[in-house]
C-alpha cells in the first residue's frame, strides 16, 4: 500500500511539474527556408530544429513557435509586445532593443544575378562594379548596409520565392541573401513554371553573417523568467555545438545543397 502510495506521488508530482512548465512564445520568420519557414500550419527548419533539440534539455519551459512576417516580427519585439524572436544577424546599434543567444550558425550572403549578366559586367570588386543594378531585397532584412544601398536601384520583397520570380521576369538584376536559402528555395520551387528554367550565380559573397536567437530588452520585468531561460537555453545550445549537433542538423537538411564558391 505504502509502494503503491509512493509512485501515486510520484505520478502526480510529474504530471504538476508538466503542467507547470512556463509557455514560451518565439517569434520566427515565416519565410526563410531552409531555417525558419511555415509549411501546412507547421513551423519547420534548421533553427526550429536546434531549438527543439535544445528545449529537451530545459523541461520547466515549453516554447510555441509564431510564425510572422519578418518585418512584423522584429517590431513586435522592438515594442517590447513579444519575448524573442529568430533568426536575426548581430546589429547591436540599430537593434539595441534586442539581446542576443550564444550563436546558431554562421551564414554566408551572396549577391546572386543570371549569368549573362555577371559575364556582361564581369565584376571583380564587391560592390562598386554593380553600381545602378536593380536589386529586390527581402523586406525587413539587414542585408545592406545604407551606404551600400545608395549605389543600387532597391525594391523590396517579402520573400526569396518573389525575388526569384522577379528575376526570372527581368523585373530586378539580383537578389542578396544567404547562400543556402536561395538554392534550397530555388531548387524546391522549380515545379513552378516561372522559375522551371532560371539560372542564377553566385556573383559576389557580400559577407557572412551570424544568426541568434533574440530576446526583447523592453521592459524586461514583464518577463520573470527571462534571465533564467536565457542562460538556459543558451547552455543547452552551447552542448549541443560542442556535441556538433547543430551542424549534424545543418548537414540533414541541406545535404543536396552545395557550398558557395569563392566569389569576387
């Protein structure tokens, strides 16, 4: 009776603890593959993934992912109306409202253009040989710097697919974001007649850049848990890379994908 009573305890006090776990909401971009994307009602990606891996190892928190609208997303953040968000680069001045994870993974951009053209303008400095290019940035993101931005003819996108589409009509010149994403969402989008054909190039890598998990400094104490959670997940994601599991994660999703070329 006495063991009997012991694992009713037992029982009761794992359900209370389950039960009790914080609920985390995180912002993500909704359009962003192979990283963070929506499919089906359903948050996917390489940084969905290392977080669902890493929150295995913080049982008193439970995250729901919200996919939105890059561009929403940061605001929400930057007005203190949600916790964090993923997967933004590291701009400590103009994103002062925000503090940053340990890293997630280092990505590369690349200026990509169709062929003809780079052999047209066979550039070999980045980005003075481009200057006057009509290029379509993805709304919202910190691709360029503004002075780089003064040199181009800038229209703005809500995602890689419609940058992709505007090249393919001739509408732009070349599309700037991180290698990977561009060819997977290339190479998963070629059912669509408009993009079928369409060739594009690496013209020039443009930087690297660092993505995060970003947690809102607005008014912090509507948060109790911040801090904790914080430090949390960022040892939780700190074994992870020591165990090479994020890069385990990476190689799964984009093993058809091949690394950029060294670029102008």
């Amino acid at each position: 009776m006495k063991a009997i009573s012991i694992i009713a305890l037992f029982l009761l006090l794992a359900g209370y603890t389950r039960a009790d776990a914080q609920s985390i909401v995180l912002l993500m971009d909704e359009s962003y593959p192979p990283y963070s994307y929506v499919e089906n009602n359903e948050a996917k990606g390489i940084y969905v993934d290392f977080i669902k891996e890493a929150m295995q190892a913080i049982p008193d928190y439970k995250v729901k992912f919200k996919p939105l609208p890059w561009k929403r997303a940061l605001n929400l953040v930057e007005t203190g109306r949600a916790f964090a968000v993923f997967p933004p680069y590291y701009r400590p001045v103009s994103r002062s409202w925000m503090d940053y994870s340990v890293p997630l993974f280092k990505e590369t951009v690349v200026l990509f253009t169709p062929p003809e053209l780079l052999e047209r303008l066979k550039p070999t400095r980045w980005p003075e040989d481009y200057k006057g290019l009509r290029i379509g940035l993805q709304l919202g993101f910190a691709t360029l710097s503004p002075q780089q931005k003064e040199l181009f003819v800038i229209s703005e996108s809500p995602n890689i697919l419609t940058n992709l589409k505007q090249i393919a009509l001739n509408r732009i010149d070349g599309h700037p974001n991180d290698y990977l994403s561009v060819v997977w969402t290339l190479e998963h989008n070629r059912q669509d007649p408009a993009l079928a054909a369409l060739e594009i190039t690496p013209a020039a890598i443009i930087n690297e850049e660092v993505a995060y998990l970003a947690f809102s400094n607005i008014q912090p104490e509507q948060w109790p848990y911040r801090a904790d959670f914080i430090a949390k997940m960022n040892q939780s994601l700190a074994r992870m890379r020591d165990k090479n599991r994020l890069q385990q994660i990476v190689n799964k999703w984009t093993r058809d994908v091949n690394a950029p070329a060294a670029g102008h």
